[in-house]
C-alpha cells in the first residue's frame, strides 16, 4: 500500500478535518460518472478511488491527532461510522449509530443529526441541529459551510415554521410543495437522462 498521506496529498500529523476534506475534493475529482464516456479513463478513476478510500479507511483507523480531546474515543470512532453510512446514502444506519452515542451535547452529534434530519427532508430539525452545531463551534469550517449551504438550498423551500416531515405533507404550502415537486423532477430527469 502506498503512503496514504501521500495518496490523499496531506501532509503527516494532518488533522482528521482536513484528512476529511482532502479525501472528499478527491472522490470528486476522480469519480468515475464523470468519465462515464471513457471507459478507459473510467477504469482508472476506479482503480483512482479504490485507492483513495483505501488510504482514507486506513488513517481514519489508524490516526490519532488529537483533535477528538473532547470526545472519548468510543465515539469518535462511532463518528467517524456514522459519516461513512451517511457517505453511503445509509441514513437509517447512521441515525441508529448516533443513537449509541454516549455524549449527545457534543456538537458532532447535532451536526451529523441534522445532516441526516436534511437527508430524510425533515428540514425544520435539520435547521435547528445544524445551526446549534455551526454556533457551538463557529471556528469548524466544515459545520459552517454546510449551514450556510442549507441555508442557501433551502431558502426558497424551507418554512421554519412547517411541522412534520414534508415529505409527508401536512404542513406543506402549496407553492413550497410545487416548488419541492418541480426540484425532484429536475433532479430524477438529470440523473435518468443526463439532460441537465
């Protein structure tokens, strides 16, 4: 195996955040749906990724930076399973992981909580975890860019004040559902078809 540092073009003693933010620009840059044109380049960008997430599952099981001082062990190790299911797309495997979480007061958990809440579109809770993690730990890069993304997404299609999961209806206007409808269309016409 080759030096996973150097796989992911971070330097050694690197923290976890940006171990974290490495490995995700590169899962970007090599994923191989871009090249699905070029079935060549597309075996590389597998074998690309093959070894990114390799040298990522390596240090992620093998590093100790410190950074975790205010979460025992134990859980850090559950955030870190819990950021692979919710990678994954397992969203109900993920919020089953955080249940086990000793230390629901730490601003990881509300973070990946309302990640999930968002996932499932249960945007209310979504905005109220992410934003109690972003005001925790305002120097936390990551817990900032993804409230200010939420917020961004969200502004045309959230209502604060809306109940329940929207999914579900209830407490959806019928501009915001229109609205919700139009978007998922966009979003299933583009990944069938490639028309967007």
């Amino acid at each position: 195996m080759k030096d996973p540092y150097e796989v992911l073009g971070v330097r050694h003693g690197a923290t976890k955040e940006e171990i974290r933010d490495a490995y995700r620009e590169l899962i970007k840059k090599y994923h191989p749906d871009k090249f699905r044109d070029n079935p060549d380049m597309k075996n590389l960008a597998e074998e690309k990724v093959k070894e990114i997430n390799e040298a990522y599952n390596y240090l992620l099981d093998h590093q100790d930076d410190g950074s975790s001082s205010s979460v025992n062990s134990g859980d850090q190790q559950i955030f870190d399973q819990v950021r692979k299911k919710i990678d994954g797309g397992d969203l109900y495997g993920a919020e089953d992981l955080l249940i086990n979480i000793s230390d629901k007061s730490n601003p990881e958990w509300y973070f990946l909580s309302g990640l999930i809440y968002f996932k499932q579109g249960w945007y209310d809770k979504a905005e109220s975890y992410l934003r109690y993690a972003h005001e925790a730990k305002p120097e936390n890069k990551e817990y900032d860019e993804v409230y200010r993304q939420f917020l961004r997404s969200s502004r045309h299609n959230y209502n604060p004040t809306m109940s329940g999961n929207p999914n579900q209806g209830g407490g959806m206007n019928d501009e915001v559902g229109t609205c919700l409808s139009c978007c998922a269309a966009l979003a299933c016409a583009d990944i069938c078809c490639h028309c967007i």
